[in-house]
C-alpha cells in the first residue's frame, strides 16, 4: 500500500522577554538551580500573577509577521494537573480564547516556490519548571528556574505531506522569529521546542488516519528522523492489516525510534477554566498599529528585495536570509561598496567555510564587513586575481589588517603593467624553445593545451601575480609570432 | 482609663485617647494581649499571638505619636484574619496543611495598615481554608461564640468576628468569599464589610475562590470600618484584579444624612422563609432608617434562588485549582515516607486536608471534569451574570438593598455540622453579593433569645460610603451596636 504523511506541528517558542511572563524573575539561560524562582514562581500560597506586557507584545508581532488575525480579547485559562515541576498544580495558557488566531504562513522551499501552512493558532502561558533526575541518588531535584517562562505555542493545521515540508517550515519559523527578536530561538537550549502530529492514510484519501503525537522534539534533524522512523512504523502496522493506536510518544535519538510514552491509555483531563486572578487581553487596534510600527522587514520581503535590488539568484537569497545576522552582513558588505555577486559568493563560500571550521557566528567573524567589502573592490578592480584573493582573504582572517595594508604589505599586487609582462613572456618563450617547436607543430586544440606550460611558467616568474587574463592574451600573441 | 474602657473602645474613639497622649499604644497593648490571653483558653479565637512584635510595633507607634507624625491607624491593636500572610509569623489558613508555614512576605492588606501604623497582636481562627459558616472546620479547633460557648460564631471569620465581640481587639480582619464577614458578624454582634471585588488586594491573602475573594474590616463601627477600609483599599500592582478607582477617605465621608436615601427590599429575601423573628428585628432597623429620611422600596430579584447553586459550583471549581499547590512537594505538610509520587500526593493531601477542604475540592473538581464543564461551570457563569443583572436592574431604582445577614441566629455546635447544605444555607442572604461583586455590610439590628442579629446593606459597586453612611446613622439612632457579651464571663 502506498500511504500518505500527514503531519501537523505544534511549535512552543521561548520568548525573550527579559523577565517570567507572571513574575519579575529573569530568565537567563543556565543559572543555578532555583536561583530565578520568586515566590510567584514557586507558587507560594497568596501569590498572584501579574501579566508581563512584553510578552502580550512578542505575541502579537508573531501574529502579524504570520498576518494572522489578532484576537481582540484573548483569555487565560487554567490547565490543571499534577506534576512536580509544575508548583502551582495547574499551568497558566490560552484555552478558549488565544491572543493569535487562524493564519497563513508562507514557507520558501529550497526552489523559492512559496508552500502555504494554515496555523491554526498561536497562544501564550507559562513553561512548567525541570525535575532533575541525574543530581541526587534516589531523589528527584525540581529546578524552578525555567517555571512561569514565557512561551508562544504555536499551532499548524495538518497540512504537511513530508518531513522535508515539516523541516522547511520549523527552519522558516525559526528566521522569522530571529528576525522579529522575539527568541533567541536557540534549540540546544530549549528555545523551540516541537511537538509532531503525524498519521497516514492512503494515497488520494481525504480522510485522516488515526495520529500519534511525538513530543519535545528539539532539532531540525530530529524533526526529520523522527517522521521518517514514525511513518516506517505506522506503514508497517497498516501494511500488516493493524491499526494505530492514538497516544503520545517520544523521540529516541540515539536508536532512531520512537517510543510509547504512557503506558495507561487514559485521556488526560486537564479541566482548563478562566484564569481568575487575570483579566482578559484586550487589543485594539491602534495597540496593533503600534506593534505593526515596530516590525522589521521579514524575511520573504528581504528575499525578493535582494533578488530585485541586488541582482542575486534564489539559491543564494535563500541562503542569506534566513540568518539576519549573515542578511545584515551581506547589505554591509555592499553598502561598504563590495559588488553585491561577488559578496554573496565570498560570504556563501570562504567565509562561510572559514566561521564553520572555527565555530564562530556571524556577528563575531573576524573579517569584518568593510574588510571583504575592500578586498572585493580590489578583486574587481584587477588588483587581485582570484588566487591571490584567497591568500588576502586567510590574512584578513588572520588579522592582519585591511585588504590593502596586506596586499601593500605582502607585495600581492597583480601585474598589469603590459611593458613589463610582455617582457616575462617574452624571457618565458626564449627559455623554452623545444616547447615553442612542439607548440607551433601542434594543431589548434593541442596548441590551447600547450599554452598551459607557458601560462604556469610565467604565473611562477612573477610569483603569482601576473594578471592572468593579459598573459594569455601576451602569450598568445608572442607564440603567433614565432611562425 | 479602665480595662473595661480600653476594651470595648471604638478604633476612632481610641484613635483620639492615643494622640490626646490619654493612653499609650503600648497600654493599650497589653490590655489587649491580656484580654487575649484570659479569655482565648475558652474562645479560642486566636491561633497564633505575636506579643513581644506587638510591644515593639506598639512602642514605636507611641514613639511616632510623640512626634506628631501618626497614620490613621497608629497605635490601635489588631488581629488579622490566619488567611492573610504575615512576614514571619506563621499563617494556617486553619488547615493541618499550614500548620507550619511561614511566610516571608505580608499581604498587601497587612502592609498597608502596618504602614498606617496599626499593632498586630495575632493570627485569628477561621475555618480551614476558609470553607465554612461556623468556624467547626479549622484544624485549630472550633471558635465558641462570646454571647454563647455553646454556640457557632459564625465563619469563615469566625475568630475574628469572637475575638472583636470579646474585647480582644478594637481592629481586626476578615475575608468574605460567600459571606464569611457578613454572617459572623451578625452572628457576634459587630460590623462587618465586604468591599466590592476589587476594593481590596488580594495578593498575599491565600486563595479559596479567586473570583469571589474579598478582603474587608470587622469592627465595633461603621465609622471604624470607615478608617480601616481607606487604610485596606486601594489598586495594586501585584493583583491584576485590584480596582484602578481613586480611593475616598470614607471616614470623612460619613455625615449621617440619608435623607432621601432609597433603600429596596427585595421580596426574596423576605419571603416566608425568612424567620419571623429576624424578619422582626430587620423591619425594625429599616424603620429607624426611614424615620432618618430614607424610603423603602419593594424590589425584586428573580434569580435569588440559584445563587448558591451557583456558588457552590464556581466557589468548589476555582478552590480546586488553587488548592492544587499543596502537594507536599514544596512546603506546607508532607506525609511520612511516601512509597513514590502517587503516595506522596494522595496522603499529604488526604492527611493535610480536612473533610470540608476535601469535600469542595472534590466538588469543583468534578464541575471542570470533561462532559461537566458546560452542564456546571458554563451554566454556572452564566446564571451568576444574570444574578448580577438582577441586582443592576433593582440598583436603577434603588440606592441600596438590604435583607438579613444571616437566617437566623448563633446556632449550637454540631446542629448542622453533619447537613452540608443546611450550613451552606446560613449564606443565601449573602452568597449573591459576592457572586455579583458587590458591597455588602451586617450591622447589629438588635437581639432574638440574647444572642445578635444583623442587618445586611448592600450597595452598588464601588459605594461602600452609601452603606457605610446607613450604617453609620442606624448607630447613631440606636444602641444595637454598644450590646456586648458578658466579657467578665469569658475570664476565668
């Protein structure tokens, strides 16, 4: 049988409000444990929340850099369970009535075809606090740290077909929520985390299988393996006549399975009532306008721009925009007067290569904008040629200066003075005179060979600087002559 | 100045003694911790005392009051309800569950009259978190009415409503969430408001029901009442649900003139139900207000009868989610050796709960259960909007509402201790207000067999002055209020 993925993926995103979205305890990443837990926080009898604005304010950028609609009154509710981590026995979230409703979220696949996702929702509570399995022996320690931080958790419809279209949404959910500053996004550190959706059915069937949810997935590469080794799973009990049973499971990395994660099949109750001790959200639309006021340009907009403004090809639009940092480094570059081809390819490539081989972001590259900016201008300018560009570039990398200091420094300059070219060629030619023999007896394409010898000759004389457009021309020249 | 003077002063009266220098705050004091310490043995009206803290914020007041510089309540003693968190001094809620706990910050309604310069003597009895009209549920034991030992007095703020009429304190706390002020103050014979939702902060008081919460003063006035609710109000930052409303100084809102003042009677709560006897002293206070210029008007409230109905859906649902932090995991109590995680929930919770506490979160509970919700919780908030209708609908003609506080009097302990909704009658005068968010004050309206009645008043939202002036009028025209218990009976 041939069957069909069906996947829909619920995403929640750590916002990067300074402080917890119901208390006044920081939310950097890797304190001690329970070093920022307040009272709130812990749940302490008494204690009451109080709404962080910022956090209304990330959420609402979301929901209009995914132009979805807004809701004008959104509500909290309570989800109720018991767990250790969880200090109050319930979790502040958005039940009936979510501060992001029904929208449309345009993913750029690798060939800059644009695939719709509808989003159902996006709605805010608070992240539970971690149990600690591994710090005590035969005790379980509770780190209230991450507890009462804010989360978006946002919604698709099933409207995936592959894990690849599953990968290329998280990856453009990702830029988009750098791009707006509202999560630092960082996956390691449990920035974004995915829960999937997934079923099968057959091939042309509207209907929709029975689904499993993986839980807390945390990589885009885990994303991938786990659909792949969950639709391995479910076709194989289809194929066998079975069915699947509806549960929630998780992701096993290191066997490259996924698991059942409760053994009771008992649905879990989680009896969500309003929220008592907060008011609605309300929002108008001059507070829309407001945010709308302060949303950069995303990155579909910045796609087409650098394919209109810049002259570049999809592929190397899609590469650059995602990171807004490398996006902000390829303008830079241009705007420091580096041609905007040649900077993508520079940026794509070396550069590229070099930060990944020292594991070191963008914003922190040695070479600094207007330093590829200079060599490029020297590239273009026939100061360079492109193998002595490279040299300049692992200087630059290196710190040793601006493109010019180093090319002064280390005496780079290319040679394209015609007078004193036409000299080597010459003192080339003179030196080798069997291969000038073998030359001229050979026939137009042995010849283009052949002239191989005397161009590396030559490139050798001059140590390399030699502009080699203009020796070919010069050798060319000279050879002809010999007849 | 006699104990006895010291004892059954009012907060303005004493206020004036202090800065007249006619006594000391620390006089006073002691006269109070005395007065506790010799009659708690048979009231048992207070949980914790704190006397050596209060000597010292007590000589501090004096100190400031030889200064000049004085809040509104310096120097004058008080209790607060075990409900409200107190820096460092233990707070129960009633419950075996906080027996233990210490909290290390005070509630806004503490800090605010601590800033006024008022002296905490204790923590009063309640009932277990709250859950109760009679003060049998605490932990800590029953209250024994002052009028009565033999009798309930009332509750949830059943201590602090004992310990007022007692001579304990001038001052103290309660917290009303279906009538727990109302219906023991009318039980004890003193004032008691609930201020509209809202009014009052409700961060650092420990939650039963989150929407219907109300803290307010307990006093031997409408005009102390008056001070300390301006010392209590106020929006706060740290309670999203807190009024952000100017607060008038309500003492010198009083003037006593209510001509004109139009007062709805609604047929509902005087229907035949309502005991002959109560009905009596009700009319009889209602008439001393028409003879000072008021008028009374027949009005209706349909929806009368489903408010505790409704109460006792959303009251039990919203306790059952706040009542979820005590798990023993993080403080409050912890069974002995739990076996593994189940273990540790169901006996720290079993253990630490009591039946009432257990009963109303079992309750609340099954109101959220998957396939109840709409049944119980929706319908439930949807009756208690057109319970609040009603009362808008009846305010367009009226300017206030008045009815019984209670059904009836004081009633021995036990009588309706076994008959869960015959206790949960004792509020159907007062469930309403809450579920409406609406003021609501008892006043003394005389005795039935030598035991107090209360007078309701309820106002609309956010007039506590008109109430408080009413009230402030009847005590003005009548003694009701002067009536004490035999305090040299409660000393051993």
């Amino acid at each position: 049988m041939s069957w069909e993925t069906v996947i829909g993926l619920e995403v929640h995103l750590q916002l990067a409000t300074q402080s917890k979205i119901f208390s006044g305890s920081a939310t950097v990443f890797g304190a001690a444990p329970n070093e920022q837990a307040d009272a709130v926080d812990l749940g302490m009898p008494g204690m009451l929340p109080v709404l962080n604005e910022e956090a209304v304010r990330y959420a609402v950028k979301f929901g209009l850099g995914i132009g979805a609609r807004i809701g004008e009154r959104s509500v909290f509710d309570r989800k109720n369970y018991f767990y250790p981590d969880l200090p109050k026995g319930y979790q502040v979230s958005q039940f009936f009535a979510p501060i992001v409703c029904e929208g449309v979220f345009e993913v750029a696949l690798e060939d800059g075809t644009l695939y719709p996702i509808r989003i159902t929702r996006a709605h805010l509570e608070e992240d539970a606090g971690k149990s600690v399995h591994d710090a005590f022996s035969r005790e379980t320690g509770i780190d209230l740290n991450r507890a009462g931080t804010p989360l978006l958790e946002i919604v698709t419809e099933p409207d995936f077909r592959s894990a690849e279209q599953a990968v290329a949404y998280l990856k453009a959910l990702h830029s988009l929520v750098t791009y707006l500053g509202i999560s630092d996004g960082n996956m390691a550190e449990g920035s974004m985390r995915c829960d999937i959706n997934i079923s099968l059915r057959e091939k042309g069937s509207d209907a929709l299988g029975t689904r499993t949810e993986i839980k807390n997935v945390n990589s885009f590469r885990f994303v991938e393996r786990a659909i792949h080794s969950e639709y391995e799973r479910q076709a194989d009990i289809l194929d066998n006549g079975g069915s699947i049973t509806q549960e929630t499971r998780l992701y096993d990395a290191e066997q490259n399975v996924t698991r059942s994660m409760r053994s009771k099949e008992v649905a879990n109750d989680y009896r969500y009532f309003p929220e008592p001790d907060l008011l609605p959200i309300v929002i108008d639309a001059e507070y829309i306008e407001s945010v709308r006021a302060t949303l950069p340009e995303l990155p579909g907009a910045k796609r087409m721009r650098f394919t209109a403004e810049y002259g570049l090809n999809e592929y190397d639009a899609a590469l650059l925009v995602p990171n807004h940092s490398l996006a902000d480094y390829f303008e830079s570059v241009v705007t420091a007067g580096g041609a905007a081809k040649p900077a993508a390819n520079w940026i794509l490539g070396d550069l590229t290569a070099a930060l990944n081989r020292s594991e070191t972001d963008i914003t922190d590259s040695p070479v600094s904008a207007k330093q590829l900016a200079g060599l490029i201008v020297r590239i273009e300018d026939g100061t360079l040629s492109s193998k002595l560009a490279k040299q300049v570039f692992d200087a630059l990398w290196a710190g040793e200066g601006d493109a010019d200091q180093i090319i002064e420094a280390r005496g780079l300059k290319q040679v394209s003075d015609s007078g004193a070219l036409e000299s080597m060629v010459e003192a080339v030619i003179a030196a080798n005179p069997a291969q000038v023999a073998q030359y001229l007896a050979a026939d137009e394409a042995k010849q283009k060979k052949l002239s191989g010898f005397f161009v590396g000759q030559i490139m050798k004389a001059s140590k390399g600087q030699a502009n080699p457009q203009m020796v070919n021309e010069l050798l060319l020249l000279k050879l002809n002559d010999q007849s | 100045m006699t104990d006895n003077a010291l004892l059954s002063g009012s907060v303005s009266a004493l206020r004036q003694q202090l800065r007249d220098r006619a006594v000391s705050s620390e006089e006073l004091t002691r006269a109070c911790l005395e007065r506790i310490e010799a009659c708690n043995g048979k009231l048992n009206a207070v949980i914790t005392m704190c006397s050596e803290l209060a000597i010292d914020s007590a000589r501090a007041a004096d100190k400031a009051i030889a200064k000049g510089d004085f809040g509104s309540l310096t120097g004058i003693p008080l209790l607060h309800k075990d409900i409200f968190c107190t820096d460092g001094v233990r707070t129960t809620c009633g419950s075996r569950m906080l027996e233990q706990f210490v909290p290390a910050y005070d509630a806004t309604v503490v800090s605010k009259m601590k800033a006024e310069g008022a002296v905490m003597l204790g923590k009063c009895n309640m009932d277990e978190f709250a859950m109760g009209s009679s003060n049998e549920t605490s932990f800590f034991g029953t209250v024994k009415n002052p009028w009565d030992l033999n009798c309930v007095p009332g509750g949830s703020s059943g201590g602090s409503a004992a310990a007022l009429a007692a001579g304990m304190a001038p001052l103290v706390t309660g917290t009303d969430t279906g009538g727990s002020i109302r219906q023991p103050a009318s039980l004890c014979g003193v004032t008691g408001l609930k201020p509209t939702y809202g009014r009052v902060s409700r961060l650092g008081i420990i939650a039963f029901a989150s929407s219907l919460d109300q803290a307010g003063p307990m006093a031997r006035t409408a005009e102390d009442c008056a001070i300390a609710l301006t010392a209590m109000a106020g929006i706060d930052a740290g309670d999203s649900t807190s009024a952000d409303l100017p607060v008038p100084d309500f003492h010198a809102g009083l003037n006593h003139d209510i001509q004109g003042l139009r007062i709805g009677l609604p047929r509902e709560y005087f229907n035949d139900d309502l005991d002959p006897e109560v009905r009596e002293r009700v009319m009889t206070a209602l008439s001393v207000l028409e003879q000072a210029g008021a008028t009374l008007v027949d009005i209706e409230l349909p929806h009368s009868h489903y408010a505790i109905a409704t109460y006792y859906v959303i009251a039990p649902a919203e306790a059952s989610a706040n009542l979820a932090r005590y798990d023993g995991v993080r403080f409050g109590y912890r069974c002995d050796e739990p076996v593994d995680l189940e273990d540790l929930y169901l006996r720290s919770r079993s253990e630490g709960f009591g039946e009432e506490v257990q009963r109303r979160i079992l309750v609340g509970t099954y109101a959220l259960s998957a396939g109840f919700y709409d049944a119980y919780f929706n319908k439930a908030q949807q009756v208690r909007r057109v319970i609040t209708e009603d009362f808008t609908r009846a305010f367009d003609r009226v300017d206030v509402i008045a009815g019984p506080s209670a059904p009836g009097i004081a009633f021995p302990f036990g009588a309706k201790q076994q008959d869960p909704v015959a206790m949960y009658m004792e509020d159907i005068y007062t469930l309403a207000v809450n579920l409406a968010g609406l003021p609501g004050l008892s006043t003394p309206a005389g005795l039935i067999n030598g035991m107090p009645v209360g007078l309701q008043l309820i106002g609309k939202p956010f007039d506590e002055q008109t109430i408080l002036n009413a009230a402030h009028r009847l005590q003005r025209d009548t003694d009701w209020h002067l009536a004490r218990p035999q305090l040299e009976a409660l000393a051993p």
